[in-house]
C-alpha cells in the first residue's frame, strides 16, 4: 500500500486566502473572505493550512479566549479525505490552544465531523440553537428605564466584562475588532442609575455613563455577539440588530440549549430556527452564564 503522504502545516498568510476560499466552497461551504479578514485581524486567532506538494489540502482556526480556546473552519479536500489530515489539523490547533493557556478546548461540529472529535476525547455539553429573522422597519423602543446608544471607545472595558461574565472566557480581542465597526451599548436610564451602587455583582457591568445592561456588536455572515443578562433586554437588542440589517438582508441569533425559553420565545415572534450546532468541549467544564447569550461571533470564536 502506498504510505499516506505527511500533512505539512503552517500559518496562513493574506496570500493564501483565496486558496483557503477555493477549497471552502468546493466542500460545499460558503465564501469565508469576511471570516479570514477578521480571523487574520484578531491577535488572539490562528489560521492554518496544511499542505500536500505546495498545495492546500486542509485548513484551520484556533481562538484563545483565556481559559477557552476555540476550534472551527476545519476543512479537507475531499481528494485527500480518509488519510487522518483532519485529524492532523485538529491536533495541531489544539496543541496551539493548549500552549497559549486554554484549558478547555471548545467547538461546534459537523455531523460528519463529530464521531472524530468524540473519538478525541471531546463530548458534547449543549447544542447552539441558530435562529434568523428579517429586517424590521421600525427601530423598536428600548425597554422601561433604559436607553441605547452608539457604543463608544470607552465602553469596551465594560463590554469585555460583561462579556467574561457571560461567556467565562476572555473574548478581548475579537470583541475589539467587532467595536470598530461600531455596536450599540443598552445602559439604565438616568433616573433608575441615581440610586444604585456600582460593582454590585448583579451581572451588570459599568461604562463612564453607567450601568450596562446588554450590547450588541454586529459580526460577519449576520451574526452578533450580543449579551444581555435580562430576558427583555436581549429580545430588544436582537430586534434593535434586525432593525439596523439592510433592508433586503436577515440577522441570525446563536442561543445556546440551556436558554430555551429564548428560542420559544422568538419562534412565537416569526423567527425561524434553521439549524442545531452541538458545542463539544475538551477539558473541565466552562462555568459560563448560557441564559445571558443571545449571539455569536462566530462558530470559530465563540
């Protein structure tokens, strides 16, 4: 039998995107340009390819979000599937991951490629529930004693905070890339702040102007991260997020299993579910808040 050729891998580079693209679709998935321009903007991102005679035969991401780190994008050409070149590139992602300070090793599979990462050690902990909706004409009204406005510079601190409490990990990095593009911040209204006392463990986090409630920051492919400890709060940011959508487009919510109540609730308000991504881990538990998650950055990132 011929020997299975060695899988070489390295970093990719702004030249090979095109390439990583090729082979995406010719898998069947969509056009990832938006995707690898924020993966190659995100400091905390690694993308790889693997290689086979100068050609790209496989690629990956890894995303170290502190203690999580995160897989996605892995894909081999179908010519040079059954070979363990898959296997291969998730290893390597992992060791990256585990070198960088992740304990816990997270994604979301495909049905063809769950049976290898569960033979990897990884099990499944919850299924992400992807949701979308259309534009809505109308910019909805905040809900009673809040208001929202255009995130400012000075808010990423508290995003980020916001954000580690929700998701226990430490998504800085691509959340700073999100925020130059702008987001919207949702804080309590002046005359509900006057009383209440700062840094008081409620799950809220603070800004110069005051307690944040929620935010959103619009991410590729119609996705947001989008957090929101109260229920009322993430329905309006995900409406707020379908109101700013062009005209013509959708937005997609990711809803985590354990935040149920959440899709029910916007089924019964015309969204559509269009599939389940069950999220596998590696490594000890992730003590986040999944009940205070509303979107994604992505399925790479988180």
């Amino acid at each position: 039998m011929k020997p299975v050729e060695r899988l070489e891998l390295r970093d990719l580079t702004p030249a090979d995107v095109d390439d990583a693209i090729a082979l995406a679709i010719a898998q069947g998935w969509r056009d990832r340009r938006r995707f690898y321009d924020l993966v190659l903007r995100t400091s905390t991102s690694r993308a790889r390819v693997g290689m086979i005679h100068g050609q790209i035969v496989a690629t990956g991401i890894a995303t170290a979000n502190g203690p999580v780190g995160w897989l996605g994008g892995i894909a081999v050409d179908a010519r040079f599937r059954a070979r363990g070149y898959g296997r291969a590139m998730t290893e390597n992602l992992i060791q990256l991951l585990r070198a960088a300070g992740c304990s816990t090793v997270s994604l979301e599979a495909t049905n063809a490629g769950r049976p290898m990462y569960e033979r990897m050690g990884f099990r499944l902990v919850t299924h992400y529930h992807q949701l979308e909706a259309g534009h809505l004409d109308v910019r909805p009204a905040p809900p009673a004693g809040t208001r929202v406005r255009a995130l400012e510079p000075a808010d990423l601190p508290a995003v980020i905070e916001l954000d580690r409490a929700a998701t226990a990990e430490d998504r800085s990095a691509p959340l700073a890339v999100l925020a130059e593009a702008g987001g919207w911040i949702l804080e309590s209204a002046p005359t509900e702040r006057s009383g209440g006392a700062r840094g008081s463990g409620s799950g809220q986090a603070e800004s110069d102007h005051g307690p944040i409630r929620g935010f959103l920051l619009p991410a590729e492919r119609s996705y947001g991260a989008v957090i929101a400890p109260r229920f009322e709060d993430g329905l309006f940011l995900l409406d707020l997020h379908r109101s700013v959508a062009p005209a013509e487009g959708h937005v997609r919510a990711g809803i985590p299993g354990e935040h149920i109540a959440a899709v029910h609730e916007l089924q019964s308000r015309g969204w559509e579910e269009t599939w389940q991504a069950p999220r596998l881990l590696l490594g000890p538990d992730v003590p986040w808040h999944p009940e205070w998650i509303w979107g994604q950055i992505n399925s790479a990132m988180g």
